[in-house]
C-alpha cells in the first residue's frame, strides 16, 4: 500500500513539475512572493516554508532545506502546487474558518480530524506549550480565543491557528482560520495537507520543547 502511495505521490509531482516547466517561470516566482537567481545551469529558487527556507534548483529540482532536514515528497508536492497555483491576489488581511471557504464546507469534517482534533488532544488544557511551540516556530501571536498564533506556511499563505481551552463547563476546542485569497494560491485540496503538515510541526516542536524541559 506504502508503495502505491508513493508511486502515485510520484506522479502527481512530475505533473507539477512539467507544469511549471510549461509556464512563464519568472512571472510565477514573482506572483508567489519568492526569490530567485540564475545560475550556471538554469535557476536556484528560494521557498519560505513555514520556519525554514527551502531551495530547489530547475531543471533538475533537488530540494533541500535550510535546517537540513529532509524535504519530504509531499513538501515538493506542495510547493510546486503553490507555485503553479499562485495568482498575485492581494492578501485580503481578514480570517475565515475552513468550512467556510468555497467548496470547503463539505469537507470540514475531514478538517476537523486531520488537523484539528490531535491539536485539541494534546493542548487542550495547556495553552501555554500551545504559545511556546508557536513562538519556537516564530509564529505571530494573535488575540483570538485563548490562545492563537499565524503560522505563514509560505509568503502568501497565511495560517492562523485557535485554541479555547477546556474547563468543567466546556471542553477544549481549536479552529484554523485562513486569509480569503488562500485558494488564489493553494489547490482546495492542498488546503487541508499544509494545515496537516502545520499541525505536525506544532505538535513536534511542543514535543521537543517538553523533553527540553525535562
């Protein structure tokens, strides 16, 4: 199964890979907010990707991060997509929850699973790890809920992320709220992925901020 998935993985980067080999290059690193140079061979490209800058070269497109760590296959996948997506729309500088984005709505629950709910489980009562994984990841704080902090997946992608913490009234809950222009700059599917990938970086760091502390 691990290998189908690959493959198919595969695929969908070679798509995104020929597409943005098909496009005016230039004009799309510039709608998206990102920096570029030319080299010897052909090009080096800079991606601001969440607390890391990821470059990758064309027309051979080997990744690598800033941190050293490994650039996943569903990370190149991405930025590609952000890159072939990406339109210029100004950010419109509001906040609107997943469901209700255009087309959204119907997958919320799948949001609220992937995303939301491992928040929920791990810093539901404890919004203060909430804040400190977000500040390691140098996250802007925000004034929403008891906690919050804007997460900027890349240039244009903005991701703020909510948490209300539980009590004997309440149980704990989180939401992910998003600039209106996201689907200017990320396929509606991709939508979902990069807040899982957000997710993930926030319970690693909360993780390793933890055993720190020990």
């Amino acid at each position: 199964m691990e290998l189908k998935r690959q493959k198919t993985y595969k695929g969908v980067f070679d798509r995104a890979r020929d597409e943005l080999l098909g496009s005016a290059m230039e004009e799309k690193f510039f709608l998206a907010g990102l920096r570029h140079e030319h080299t010897g061979s052909g090009m080096r490209v800079h991606v601001p990707f969440f607390d890391e800058t990821i470059l990758f070269s064309i027309p051979g497109f080997t990744f690598s991060s800033s941190k050293g760590a490994n650039v996943t296959l569903v990370a190149r996948i991405v930025i590609l997509h952000y890159i072939n997506t990406a339109s210029g729309v100004p950010l419109a500088g509001e906040k609107v929850a997943y469901g209700d984005i255009p087309a959204c709505m119907h997958y919320d629950p799948v949001f609220e699973k992937r995303v939301l709910k491992p928040l929920v489980r791990a810093f539901g009562y404890d919004r203060h790890a909430f804040l400190d994984a977000g500040r390691s990841l140098g996250a802007r704080e925000e004034g929403f809920g008891d906690a919050s902090f804007t997460l900027f997946a890349f240039p244009k992608v903005p991701v703020t992320f909510v948490l209300w913490e539980g009590d004997t009234e309440f149980p704990p809950s989180a939401r992910a709220l998003f600039d209106p222009s996201v689907t200017g700059y990320l396929p509606l599917e991709d939508i979902v992925v990069v807040s899982k990938l957000a997710a993930g970086r926030i319970l690693k760091t909360a993780m390793k901020n933890f055993a720190e502390e020990v």
